[in-house]
C-alpha cells in the first residue's frame, strides 16, 4: 500500500476545493489586515514579505508532498482494523475525531517548543512583526517532522483520511487568521477568545517574554489551553514585542540562515545584551481578554 499518495482522489480534491478556499480566506484576511491593524509594524513590509515567502517556498509544498498524503495513506492503512474512533457510531466518530485532530495540533505546538523541535520551531517564532505571512513562515523540516505525530498518531487512532483533509482546510485557515495582524472590534474577540484562537490571543504568543510564548498553544479551540491551564489573554497588544530575544536584529535574518537555523546551536532567552525580557504579571484573571 502507497503510504504517500500525491495523487489520491482525496488530494485532487483537497486541490480543487480546499487550496481555492484558503487562498481566498488568504486574500481577505490579507486585505483586511491591511486597512486595520492591531499592532504597529516595527519592520518594512517588503522587506517581511520577500523573506517569509521565500522561506515558505519549500515548506509548502513539503506540507502537500508529504504531511497530507501520509494523512491519506497512513488513514487508509488502519481502515481495516478496529481502532478506538472506528467503534464510534456517526456523528460521534466524526466529532470524535475532529476533537483529536485539534488536540494534536495544540499538543504538537506544546512539543515543538522543546528544545530539540525548537530548532526548527524558532524560525517561525524570531519574525520580528506578525501578520498573515507568518502563518506561511514554517521550516520545511519542522513540517516534516509533524508526520509521524499529526498523521501517524490520528491514523493509529482511527481518523480517517477524508476527516484529516477537510480538518485541515479549517486548520491552516484558523492558523491564518490568529497570526493576522488584524484588529477586530475588541467586543467581538472577546466574545470568541473563549471558545477559538484569536489574533490578540496568539499575538501573546509570540511575545518576547518567555512565560507568555509558553501559553496560548491552542490551535483552532482554547478549549486545550484552558484545560492544560496555559491559556493567559490578560496581556495588553501595546505592550507585546513579537519575537525571540536572541534574533532581535533583523539584519541577522537572512534566507539562508532562517533555512540553516536548525543547525545552530540554542540560545539563551535574552536580549544580545543579556537581558531577558520582562515586565510585572498583569492584574486581573489570565483568562480575561486585554485590549
């Protein structure tokens, strides 16, 4: 059996429908970010641009040749067996698996911050603003890496490759939206930061300070930060620096080096002067939104 099937109907069909709907759920947030920022830019947007995408270039197509159609295969390989998800009658399998998929996610992110993954991981993180090209700035690597755990994991458990494929439309266009630089009306964030990710709640987590990039992991629901309690809303966006301390000058991120960066060694989490970013526990429950 192809472990790795490029051309399954599954994935002609995931070309057809899903890639057209991210590139315009894409071109919106794009658009809308644009005219209504949360955060003020501290680098030219060219500049940001130029070099996300080009770091991109490979993990994107990394993610369609490998990481989905090892969804499909892997899912195909344990159909015939009886797995915990396959004992599950509909609609229950499918929600079943829709939850697991999620929990992956937010517990893959959660992994991808220990230090052996981080290599990887820290390029994603050391962008120095945030808007809809980061969700695209990802090591091809670190997509790699995700197989045996998004794919291999779910298959084991019973996710079928059809779920897998129609998850991940909505994973990749949640994980565009909450990387937006976008400003929604703060009444309305605040009604959905409970129950989804939102742009000021994984702005947090990209902060410079190390205790708020060790929150907020959840990928589409928050329902896993709350319940693993590394969920914190309560950090004002004017006083968020987007980063990592050690990769502070901007003239240090290069192509070449974000694409060889899993090579070097890890730093510290300071500042090139030694300091590590800090400022005092905001007052009020963690779970509580700040504008």
């Amino acid at each position: 059996m192809n472990l790795l099937p490029v051309s399954h109907p599954l994935l002609k069909r995931f070309d057809k429908w899903g890639t057209p709907i991210l590139a315009v759920v894409g071109l919106g947030l794009l658009l809308f970010e644009t005219r209504k920022p949360l955060r003020k830019r501290t680098r030219p947007r060219t500049e940001r641009w130029m070099r996300n995408v080009l770091v991109a270039a490979p993990s994107l197509p990394a993610m369609r040749l490998t990481l989905l159609p090892a969804m499909v295969g892997l899912g195909n390989l344990m159909a015939p067996y009886r797995t915990p998800l396959s004992r599950l009658p509909e609609p229950a399998r499918m929600l079943a698996e829709v939850l697991l998929l999620d929990y992956l996610g937010y517990s893959w992110h959660r992994l991808l911050h220990s230090p052996l993954l981080w290599r990887f991981h820290r390029v994603h993180h050391c962008d120095l603003d945030m808007d809809l090209t980061t969700a695209w700035r990802f090591h091809f690597g670190e997509m790699l890496a995700s197989i045996p755990y998004r794919a291999g994991i779910a298959a084991l458990l019973g996710v079928r490759g059809s779920t897998a494929l129609g998850f991940e439309v909505v994973f990749e266009a949640c994980t565009a939206f909450h990387h937006t630089n976008l400003e929604l009306p703060y009444e309305v964030e605040r009604r959905l930061a409970p129950f989804m990710v939102t742009p000021r709640a994984h702005g947090i987590h990209h902060s410079m300070v190390d205790r708020e990039t060790q929150s907020n992991f959840g990928v589409v629901l928050t329902l896993w930060d709350r319940l693993h309690r590394t969920l914190r809303l309560n950090v004002p966006q004017q006083d968020i620096t987007i980063g990592v301390p050690a990769f502070s000058d901007p003239a240090g991120q290069t192509v070449a080096r974000l694409i060889a960066l899993p090579l070097e060694p890890l730093d510290e989490w300071a500042l090139p002067n030694g300091e590590a970013p800090e400022h005092p526990e905001y007052a009020g429950p963690v779970t509580k939104l700040a504008e």
